[in-house]
C-alpha cells in the first residue's frame, strides 16, 4: 500500500508518500515541502503524484478543526467534506485550505484514491469537562461552540507515541507532558494516553507565547484597542496573531537562536517572556498530572534550539527536573534524552512525525 500525506497550513504544505509493506513495515519514499501564498494545490499535487512509480491508495490530510464532531480520522465523503467547510467559521485561516487541498487531490488522484481526513483538535475531544469550556453561561459559550478545542493534535500524539516507544515501562506513557514548540506553541498534560489539559483553546492565539502570537491575553484589551487606535475587533485579531508573540516583542525577529545570542536587553527579554510562559503552563502540567514521568520537546525551536530549554527548565530541582548541560547543548534535530542523572523525571528531545500520524489514520479507516 501506498499512502501520500498532505499536511497544509495556511500558506505551506508537506507533501510526503509512504510505502506500507506485507508485514506493516513503513518506509517514507518521497517528501517534498513548499512554501507560498500562492501555491495551486492541484498543480502540486499533478506534479508530486506523477513523480511516483505507481499510483497512491490512500491520501491522508491534516486537517486543523474537527470541532466537536469528529473524534477520530474519518472517509472523506461530500458529506464529510461539506462539514469541513462549515467548521470555517472556527478556523477561517486553515480549514478553507484543507478544503482546497482535499478537492484538488480528490480532482488529481480520481474517484478510485481513498481520501481522509484526521483531525488536529481530535486528539483533545477526551479531556476532562473542566478542561474544555469556559464559564460562560451556554447561550454565550456552549449554544455558539465556544469550548476549549485544542490544537496541535498531531503533533502531540506523535510525540507521545514516540515516548511510548522509547519508555515502555510506563503503561501507556505514564505522566507525560509534550511542549510542541515552533511558530506556533501549545503544551499538553497527558496521562496514559488521555490528554488532561492543552495550551491552546477556542482557537490556536490562546495560551504561549509564539512567533508571531501573543498567546494570552485579556479579551478586555479589543475594545481598548478598538477606542484608543480606531481598529475593527477583526484588525485587532490580525495584529495578535500576524504581529505579536517574539516578533513584536523583539521588534520583528523570530528566530529564537538568534535572539539568546543576542546580548541586546530588547533580545534577552523576548526571550524571557517565550520561556516563562513555557514555564507558567509547565507547572500547571505538573499539577494537573500531580507530577509527570517525562517532558518531551518537539518543533523547530523545541528541537533545535538548547537555550530556550535550558531557561525553561532552569531551577526546578523541586519537581525533580534537572538537565544535563551538555547532553542538552548537543542536542538539536534528532531523538536524544538530555536529563540530568540525578533528574527523576525524564526529558527528551523528539522529532515531531506528524505524518506518521496521518499514515496511521489512512490505516486505521481503511482497516475499517
């Protein structure tokens, strides 16, 4: 069987093709990533499809919002698909992107190609109650779909499940918390399996701070902004999530490496802000789990950038977490552990393989 994924966001895609043997064995055969505001989804798509030697069976998509009725990956049908479509109102940026993805391919590939769908908020459809809504009485919150999502799915169960391969003695990956770190950012608080609290809510600016969004903030400050700068609500938005997080801290950079390196006070304070946020929400994993067995840190600065795990794991011997300087200063781009040995928790540097999440979707509905 061959599995091609397609992993869009709003102005990216990851293409990749994957070849599943007789014995379920997964070998990546192909991978190709473009970047664009202008990328034709079916031109990609013609281009990559017939590079391949032989047709796919299955094509995977990541999609961002599953809202509260998909739970797992699902066959994509017009009716599937349709609901996709009307889940835009909860994801404006990346789901009309999915939709455009999922047409071309189904236009390329032909009726005879399996299309599915898996869902980054799915991964979070079973955390407590108290975690999902907001106390909002329900013809504010609830009646309008206004609940804690979560985003990053993939991202987190592929990190999780990597720590499970890595730590089979705790049963379903013990207490665990994954810090999925890139231009976007979100934590997550998992316990054997069970995602218990996430970073990200009602859409992916909640929660820590990241490249480009400010993350937490009071919802008093739109109408602020609106009466003080003469700004719609809808701006006011834009510039959270377009112009903030590291970038309007630091005054237009976003390359984390690059600002810890940086001696200027501007720099060392972005840089600041971004790590005890991490750091904030850190100990809120740690009390929703009443401890954890591991930390896992994914995504581009997650993976690649030791400064930024230094600080945020700096001084918290308390809750039994100590780093090794040096196993953390090597670490960048592949699977390392980088405790301390005297730490009783755990923590890993991981490579975030979302697509082999999408493949382990296809598998899962076409098993079905």
């Amino acid at each position: 069987m061959i599995v091609v994924t397609v992993n869009s966001g709003s102005t990216s895609v990851k293409l990749a093709a994957f070849q599943i043997g007789a014995a379920g064995k997964v070998a990546r055969i192909a991978n190709e990533p473009h970047a664009g505001a202008t990328l034709q989804p079916a031109a990609v798509l013609q281009a990559f499809l017939g590079g391949m030697p032989t047709p796919p069976d299955a094509i995977a998509h990541r999609v961002v919002h599953g809202g509260t009725r998909f739970k797992g990956p699902e066959l994509i049908t017009e009716e599937v698909l349709q609901a996709i479509r009307q889940l835009s109102a909860l994801a404006p940026l990346h789901n009309p992107k999915a939709v455009e993805w999922i047409e071309a391919a189904r236009h390329v590939a032909g009726t005879g190609v399996a299309q599915i769908a898996a869902f980054d908020t799915s991964f979070f459809c079973r955390m407590p109650r108290v975690a999902c809504e907001y106390a909002l009485a329900p013809h504010f919150g609830l009646d309008q779909e206004v609940r804690r999502y979560g985003f990053h799915g993939l991202a987190h169960e592929a990190l999780w499940r990597r720590w499970c391969e890595l730590q089979p003695s705790f049963a379903a990956g013990g207490r665990l918390i994954t810090l999925q770190l890139g231009g976007g950012c979100s934590a997550a608080a998992i316990a054997n399996g069970r995602p218990l609290e996430t970073s990200m809510g009602f859409s992916p600016l909640e929660g820590l701070v990241m490249a480009t969004r400010c993350g937490d903030i009071d919802p008093a400050v739109v109408p602020y902004l609106q009466h003080r700068l003469g700004l719609t609500a809808d701006q006011i938005i834009e510039q959270f999530n377009r112009a903030s997080g590291v970038a309007g801290v630091s005054g237009g950079e976003t390359d984390l490496g690059k600002l810890a390196a940086d001696p200027a006070p501007q720099a060392q304070f972005a840089v600041d802000l971004y790590c005890y946020r991490v750091r904030k929400y850190l100990g809120a994993c740690l009390t929703v789990l009443s401890g954890c067995d591991g930390i896992v840190f994914g995504g581009g600065v997650g993976e690649h950038v030791p400064a930024v795990r230094r600080r945020i794991l700096a001084d918290m011997g308390w809750a039994g977490i100590a780093l090794d300087a040096e196993a953390n200063a090597a670490a960048s781009g592949q699977d390392t552990r980088i405790d301390a040995p005297n730490s009783s928790v755990r923590v890993y540097v991981l490579a975030v393989d979302e697509e082999g999440v999408l493949v382990r979707a296809a598998r899962a509905v076409l098993k079905d």
